[in-house]
C-alpha cells in the first residue's frame, strides 16, 4: 500500500474483471481518489489491503463508511497461500513469481491481457485472489493457476 498502489477487482464467481497500477502521487490525492474508485464499482462487497499505516487507513475508513467488509493483510499471507517456500526465498524471487501466476490469473479470468503488468499491479491480482479464497467465493485455487 503506498501513494503508488495496484488495484484488482474480482467479482464473486472469484474471477479477476480489471487491474490496474495507479500512483497518486500524494496521500492527499489518494484520500481524495479513494472514494471515487468505490464510487466506479457496482456493489463493491469487500476491501482487502495489504500493509498498514495511515495510507491503509484512508482505504479502511472509507470502506467503513460505506459499510463494506474489509480486510487488512501482509505480504506473508497471501505469499503463504500462492506462492511455493522456494518461489520466495528473496524479494526479487517472490516479484517473479507473483508476476507469472498473476499472468496465469488473468488469462484463467479471461481478463484484458497487459502490455505491460507492474509488480504493484501482480501482487494486487493475488492478494485479490488470497482474497476471493477467504472470503468463500472459490473454495481453492484452480488448477489451472498452479503449475
């Protein structure tokens, strides 16, 4: 979670619809752009984000305003789910990995391929699905994802 943040959004039969990887710039900015992206979503059901500290905060707060279930995690979660102990020996490994069973994510979804994928953009397709997981929407990860 930082002023540059990756976004994913999952619908309930657990497949990934949009992703994105957006910067802010500031907390300020971010606190005014929060509303407005749950302003775009339909029903949105949950916010699940990872990290902490003030900029999580402007995301739980306004989640709770809107009466939303929401869900603050770290890294070792959703890692711990997704990823094999060898696939995250080092940061760089844990990236890599992200990014190829984020790929795997969307093109399982059916979602818009990317020209490029940020990592901020990868790890926030997985933490969606740790998410979707969690919360019941898919009972385990697809075959399909794992190799």
């Amino acid at each position: 979670m930082g002023v540059r943040t990756g976004l994913a959004l999952y619908a309930d039969d657990g497949r990934l619809r949009w992703y994105r990887s957006q910067n802010f710039g500031s907390a300020a900015r971010l606190r005014r752009g929060v509303p407005s992206l749950l302003d775009a979503i339909a029903d949105p059901a949950w916010v699940i984000v990872e990290g902490g500290g003030p900029l999580a905060e402007i995301w739980e707060r306004e989640a709770a305003r809107r009466h939303l279930s929401r869900r603050r995690i770290d890294a070792a979660e959703w890692r711990e789910l997704l990823l094999h102990p060898r696939e995250q020996r080092t940061g760089v490994q844990a990236k890599r990995h992200a990014d190829e069973m984020a790929r795997r994510v969307i093109e399982w979804s059916g979602a818009p391929r990317p020209t490029s994928l940020r990592h901020d953009a990868a790890e926030a397709i997985l933490i969606g699905l740790w998410g979707v997981l969690n919360v019941g929407w898919l009972e385990r990860v697809p075959d399909q994802l794992r190799r």
